[in-house]
C-alpha cells in the first residue's frame, strides 16, 4: 500500500521519499487515515514500528492546510518524557518538514541544558514544539511561548508521562491548552492509568491497537474495526542462570566468545553504568556509561559515538529505555533486571526494530527468579533458562523463591525495614 492511498498531501508524500520511506507500516496504516480526518486517535504498537512518522505525518498535514499567524503561534504540541526522544522526534519532523513547500518551524526544547538558547530559539515564535514537559512550563512561565493556540496535542510515550515526576507536569501543561484539539496518544504499553487519561481526555477515539502483547486491558476491548496484531518484533530471548558477582566476568565472556560488535547493557542505577563500564574498560573492551547525572552534551557524544560504533558497549539506566534509537543495534542485555513488565518490553524493543532481528539476553539470579517469573507471565512467554560453562550459579532459587517475588517492582528500603521488624529484627 503506497503513502498516497492514506490520504496523504503529495507534498507530504514526496517529502517521505525524499527520507527514504517507501511504504507505510501497519500502525500508520491505522493511525494516519483517522488523524487525518481530525478524529483523536489512541494507539498501541511495538517498539520500532513507525510510531513517530504515524503522529508526525498528520501535524504536518494539519499544518499545512492551515493558516499561520504571523508571529509564529505554536499550534502542535508534541509532549515526550525524555531528552533522548525530543531528539529523536524532532530530528524526524525536521526531516519531514524540510522537503516542504511551506517553510515549518519545529523547535526541541529540553531540560538538562541551559534555557538561554532555546528562548532565543522561540523569539519568532514555533509552529510544532516538541517538549518534556517540565521544560516546556519553564519556558511557559519566562513568556517565551504560549500555547492557547494549540490545536493538535500529541502525548507519545503516554505511559511514561503518566509515572511520578511527569503527571503532575503533566496536568498542568494540559491546563494551558485549549479545551477544543485533536488529540493522539501513542505508546508501546497501556497501563491502567493511560487508559483513565484517554477516556478524561479523548473524544470518542479511533482505537489503533497494534500490539503483539497480551496484556491488554479489558476496559478498553478493541472494536471489530481495529486492525489485526501486528507482528511480533523478530527478537530472541534468552535467560542465563549466573551468581550476581559473576555478571561482569560472563557479559565479558559472551561478547567475546559470541562475537557481539555493539551491545546496549541495562543496569540498575547511575552507580553501577559507570562501575560496569570501567571494568570493561579495564577488561579490554570499549566501553561507556550512560545516566542522568550528566550533562546533556555529554550524553549526546556517548550516544553518538555508540551509534557510530566508536565504542562496543554502552551501560545505561532506564532512562535509555524509550527514545533511543540505534539502527540494526543486534543486543541487549539486562545486567539488572527491569523493574517492571512494561520496562522490560521497552529495553529489549531497542532491538529487533523495523523488521530487522535481535537478541535480548537477561541475568537472572536466585534472587531475582521470582521478578523475572512475573515478567514472564505478563509478557506470555516462557523464556528457558540456560547456564555458561565456567559461570554456573554456586545458588539456585528455592521453590518459595521461584514463585514469590512482588509484583512489578523489588522491594524498597522501606519495604525490607518492615519486613525485619515484623521478623523481630
């Protein structure tokens, strides 16, 4: 099925192909149509299925059969929870937009840097502002934009936005819209709290659930209309049995003795990227870490040299788990596991994406074989567990271990101190 045939301007339609887009995916073939047609649109599809271009192409389109006034006034909001994926989403309306007869102004804003260019940026006002919210309101409040004009909102990552540290920026971005906007909401996951947001904040929605997952909620049955699943990405799974303080030594081991030439490494904290990274280092392979605690440029130069394969092995936080986007990246690891189901589905979606394969290898322990279970179970899939030799576990789960565990999360500090006194301890 050819662009065209969505309904698609043939300005837009020879702008794709001037980026290379030859035909659309299943999720644009089910979001574009409707968004088109002003409906407001909630979509659900895997990682790497061509969600940006789904949203982005009717902002475009929307913008263009518009008139503009002069100060620019931003009439497309496009909200996102991470650096990472501003970037990414920008650099694709950017894109887009430069094959345009009509001139576009599309400007990320971020948090982590200085705010004194992006103002600068906004003095002559944006069309489409893709922001992190909490940027996005600083701004707001130094008069640098305004957003009463916003005619179309986009929330991508909407699960994301929803967890603590976006809502409440959240809801207060949505109170500066107008109350009469189309708006699209994407993401690769439904949680609960996302399905109460689009019934408070959609009107009478196309449903464009693409989603291989099983974890659909059953407030939200998808209508017969809804297009079939889309193919599960093409990534392999595999769960290898290792004592914690081995990890190092057997990611080392499988990088060599696998040949892995670039691989994305989860771990749990900012402390351990950079522990796990120097060991690399140490041991022989390129390496380096990647968190919060560093400066937006500094971020951007070790994404840019792992891209650029000028390191093999990048170790990230979370933070790494929506927004990037290395083409043909073959592995990756959790080091640590996810703290949740939905987490686990975005880092291993780092792989695997736009028909390419990948391989998403996790350490499990005898302490996190219950975690890994519950992942299991929300995933639907039994993932067998396999041993390296040089690298068996001294320690295996106990049959309380192997089915207990909590529920999306480990326990907290606080969590283990009750649990001690309630023990007498």
């Amino acid at each position: 099925m050819p662009f065209a045939s969505l309904g698609l301007a043939p300005a837009l339609v020879q702008a794709l192909q001037a980026c290379g887009y030859t035909e659309p995916t299943p999720i644009q073939t089910a979001a574009i149509p409707p968004a088109l047609k002003g409906r407001d649109v909630l979509s659900r599809s895997p990682t790497g299925s061509g969600k940006t271009a789904a949203f982005a192409l009717p902002v475009l389109q929307k913008l263009l059969r518009s008139k503009r006034p002069w100060p620019r006034r931003t009439q497309a909001l496009v909200l996102v929870p991470t650096r990472e994926l501003a970037q990414q989403v920008g650099e694709a309306l950017q894109d887009l937009a430069r094959g345009l007869p009509e001139m576009l102004e599309v400007a990320v804003v971020y948090g982590g840097v200085s705010i004194n260019p992006q103002m600068m940026g906004l003095r002559g006002g944006a069309d489409i502002v893709v922001a992190t919210p909490g940027r996005l309101l600083d701004l707001v409040d130094h008069n640098a934009l305004q957003l009463d004009q916003v005619a179309m909102l986009v929330l991508d990552e909407a699960d994301r936005l929803l967890e603590p540290g976006f809502a409440d920026e959240l809801k207060a971005v949505l109170a500066l819209l107008p109350p009469k906007r189309q708006t699209l909401m994407l993401s690769a996951t439904f949680a609960p709290a996302v399905q109460a947001l689009a019934d408070s904040l959609l009107h009478r929605p196309v449903l464009a659930d693409l989603s291989p997952l099983l974890d659909k909620p059953e407030a939200a049955p998808a209508p017969s209309s809804t297009p079939a699943p889309a193919p599960a990405p093409d990534i392999l799974q595999r769960a290898i049995e290792v004592d914690a303080p081995q990890r190092t030594q057997l990611l080392r081991h499988l990088i060599q003795t696998e040949g892995w030439k670039q691989v994305l490494v989860f771990v749990a904290t900012r402390h351990a990227s950079d522990q796990v990274s120097d060991k690399l280092v140490r041991l022989g392979i390129p390496a380096t870490a990647l968190h919060g605690d560093m400066s937006q440029g500094t971020r951007s130069d070790r994404l840019r040299a792992f891209r650029e394969r000028q390191v093999q092995v990048l170790l990230a936080t979370d933070l790494a788990a929506r927004g990037i986007d290395v083409v043909g990246l073959p592995v990756v690891v959790n080091f640590d596991l996810p703290r949740s189901a939905d987490d686990h589905t975005h880092r291993i979606g780092r792989t695997g994406r736009a028909g390419s394969t990948g391989l998403a290898v996790s350490f499990v322990s005898a302490d996190t074989e219950a975690h890994f279970r519950l992942i299991e179970k929300r995933q639907g899939q039994r993932v067998p567990r396999e041993q390296v030799p040089g690298f068996e576990p001294t320690t295996v789960a106990t049959a309380e271990q192997a089915v207990g565990g909590v529920k999306g999360k480990r326990p907290s500090k606080k969590d283990k101190l009750r649990a001690a006194l309630a023990r007498g301890g």
